[in-house]
C-alpha cells in the first residue's frame, strides 16, 4: 500500500470515528498511535511518548491554565457583570447603543478568558434578557451576541491560538499580538453596522428611556470606575509583556493574581467561586492538553509518511492550481467542518495536512493562524449545524426561534467574511504589531 494511501486510510478513519461521537483526543489519538505500530512495529509506540515529552518541555503551556483561571475568576465573581452594568448606563442615550455595548462587552470578555463559549454565555444571560425588554430586535441583538463571542478566538489571549502556536511550532506571543488589530477591526466592523442599521431603521434599537439615564453623575463615575476593573486587570498583565518586561508566562500569571485579588478586595472570591473557578480551569487544561498530545502524535505519522509533500504535488503540478487558489480552497474547507466540528477538531484534524503545506506554498504561518481564526468564526455561524447557533438556541429565550437565530447571522457573517478578505489582502493588519514589537 502506498504512503498516500495509507494517509487518506488514517484521515478517514479518524473522521468516521469522529462522526461516531468518539472524543476529540481519543480518535485522533488513537489513529495516530495505531497507524505508527502498524508501520514501524514496536518502535512506532514511542511516538505517543515522545509527544508527552514534548508538550512537557514546552514552557509556553503555562499561559493556558493561567489565563483561563484569570477568565473564570472575573466571571464567577461577577466583575464581568460590572461592565454590562456601565455600557448600559454609558450608551444607553445612543442608538443602538445597548447593541454597541454588547459588543464591546463581547471583547473585554474576550481580553478576560480566551474562550467564546464564555462569550456567548455572559451576552446570552445578561445582556440578551436586557436588550429585548428594552424593545431591541430580537433578530439583530442574537446576531450581535453571536457575533461578538466568536471574538474569544482571536482577541487576545486566545485559548486556541496557544493550540494552533503547538501544532505549528510558532511563537504563542507573536500570535496573540497578531490577532488584536484583525480582532479589533471586525469589532470595529460590528460596531459599524448596528450604528448605520439603527440610523436606518430607529425601531430595531431604540435609544434607554429619559427615566432611566436619569442618574447621578456620582452614581455614573461609580459605575465607570466598577466596570473598568477587568480593562485595568488586562492592562496590567499586558503592558509588561508588550515593553518586554515580562515574559509571556509571567504577564499570564500576573493576570490571574491580579482578578483573583481584585476579586477579594471587593468581597466576592468565596468558597463556591474560588472552587468552581478551579475546577473549571483544571477540566478545561486537562482537555486542550489531551487535544494537543493527540494531536502531536497524530502529526508526527504524518510528516513520517511525507503526506504533505504528496499533497503539495497534487494540487501544484497534478491540478496546477495557484498557491492563493490552493489558501482559498483550505479556507473553504474550514467552512464546510465547521457546520458540524468545533474550532479545536477542525485544527488538530487537518493541522497536520495544511499547517507544513502553508509553509511550502510559501506563506507566513503567523498570518494564516490569524486567517484560520477567522474562518472558525465564521464557520461557527454558518448553517445549518454552525456551533454558536446551537449554543444561541439553548441559552436564548423561548421566544426566539431557530429561524430567528438563523437569519440574524446573515449580515454578520457578511462583515466577517470582508474582514477575512481584508487581513488577507493586506496582511500587515495581522503581522504589523508583532513585527513591531519583537523586532525592537
């Protein structure tokens, strides 16, 4: 049997385990590991050892834990309530401007844990509730919480990009700085279309009622000074590391001392928080580890069987496709498993395949992580089996149906498939902040 073969053998059985409801980690795996005895006996079993090994020795990691801990800590104490609490209040004079707030809330939250779920769990129970009582569009204001979770994965610190910084052995820091400005741009974009929406159509976003901006300025500062907490939390893990002060794992851990603190200075790091923050960072560590050995091990049969030079060949001389052809194709392919795999299948499935064939085909692995990202948020809110719609679903109200959520994503995933045209036409969106700052 051929090399080629015995690849697509491996994909496909990965893929149907998958389908079968197997776990992540223990159908890739699994393949990975069987595939390796099967062709080089018992020596082939080293590979999953040597995966360990790697992820052990690979100091960076520490970031993970530390950074969604920092995440469940403002969450659970409710600090990340706090913010909704003064974008109301803050733009409730505006247009649309209780949606405006969302989004930003969106990408605070983000800044704070690196998870969309966490995301779309805060605009889902707090802000989706507020903004329908107050007459908002049911159909705009689900879009817009949709939309605004899904920058979790790019907005710094972004859980997955430390995934994708393992598989493509590319420096976590570099990523993360390379998502903020395409982060920020498509918040931007959000922010942008509910403002000229809101113009066009008033209804869909009334201004709050003369009655309820009615407060003191004392009351208002207050407001202010609560819900600035978790930017000056950020600030102070992330300005140390951006003057170079710090590494990556000590501005992480900066982080996470700094919300716990700020969660006990204002009386709200009990027993129930403290131990249900812990536990949740432990089970989701655990799980991005398992994911990220699995897929280690998967990718070093891969590269043994010289599956991605087989791959390159096909495309560029069997077919003669140009590499930007070949980019737009794998971006596709992202869109298409996105209707029925997560962000973190979709990476270490086809890692192995597209991360060394971008670099083949000669494009910079750091901007391609940025436009991998984007695609996944678009993919999450594509129909019919997009992640973030389901997840709408089960958190929105009853009155919200699925047509709803499904025709609310629409416009967005319009802004966000300009924005990933943007980043790829001008790469220096993505790639100008990290050059500058590791190049001083």
């Amino acid at each position: 049997m051929s090399y080629e073969m015995i690849a697509i053998l491996m994909f496909s059985t990965m893929m149907l385990m998958l389908m079968t409801g197997q776990r992540v980690f223990g159908a890739i795996g699994f393949v990975g590991v069987l595939a390796a005895v099967l062709l080089w006996g018992t020596g082939g079993s080293d590979i999953g050892f040597s995966a360990a090994m790697k992820l052990m020795k690979w100091y960076p990691l520490l970031t993970l834990p530390m950074f969604i801990f920092m995440g469940y800590v403002l969450s659970e104490s409710k600090i990340a309530d706090d913010l909704y609490k003064m974008f109301h209040v803050w733009m409730g004079p505006v247009r649309g401007g209780l949606a405006i707030g969302t989004i930003l809330l969106m990408v605070l939250v983000s800044a704070m844990n690196g998870l969309s779920v966490a995301g779309m769990a805060i605009g889902a129970t707090i802000a989706l509730p507020e903004l329908l009582k107050r007459g908002y569009d049911k159909r705009m204001v689900t879009g817009v919480i949709q939309a605004g979770s899904s920058l979790g994965i790019l907005v710094p610190p972004s859980v997955v990009l430390v995934l994708y910084a393992m598989i493509a052995r590319q420096p976590v820091g570099q990523l993360w700085l390379a998502g903020v400005f395409p982060g920020l741009m498509m918040a931007a974009m959000f922010i942008l279309y509910v403002v000229i929406r809101c113009r066009i159509q008033p209804e869909l976003g009334p201004a709050l009622p003369e009655a309820e901006r009615n407060i003191s300025r004392a009351e208002k500062m207050k407001l202010l000074r609560a819900g600035l907490l978790p930017i000056v939390i950020f600030a102070t893990m992330m300005i140390p590391f951006v003057n170079g002060w710090t590494s990556l794992v000590e501005s992480s851990a900066i982080g996470a001392i700094t919300a716990f603190v700020a969660a006990v200075l204002k009386g709200r790091m009990t027993r129930e928080v403290f131990e249900k923050s812990v536990r949740s960072t432990l089970g989701i560590s655990c799980m991005f580890m398992w994911i990220i050995l699995a897929a280690l091990g998967f990718g070093a049969v891969f590269d043994g069987l010289g599956a991605v030079k087989a791959i390159d060949n096909l495309f560029t001389e069997q077919l003669g496709l140009e590499p930007w052809m070949i980019l737009i194709l794998m971006q596709l392919s992202f869109i298409i498993m996105g209707t029925f795999l997560d962000d973190t299948a979709m990476l270490v499935i086809v890692a192995p395949l597209y991360v060394p064939l971008v670099k083949v085909l000669g494009f910079d692995l750091i901007w391609y992580g940025v436009l991998y990202t984007i695609t996944t948020q678009i993919a999450y809110m594509t129909p019919p089996f997009g992640y973030n719609l389901f997840l709408m679903r089960a958190m929105a109200p009853k009155e919200v149906t699925l047509r709803d959520i499904y025709r609310s994503i629409v416009p967005f995933v319009a802004v966000m498939v300009l924005a990933l045209a943007l980043v790829m036409i001008f790469p220096q969106i993505a790639l100008w902040l990290p050059n500058y700052v590791y190049g001083k």
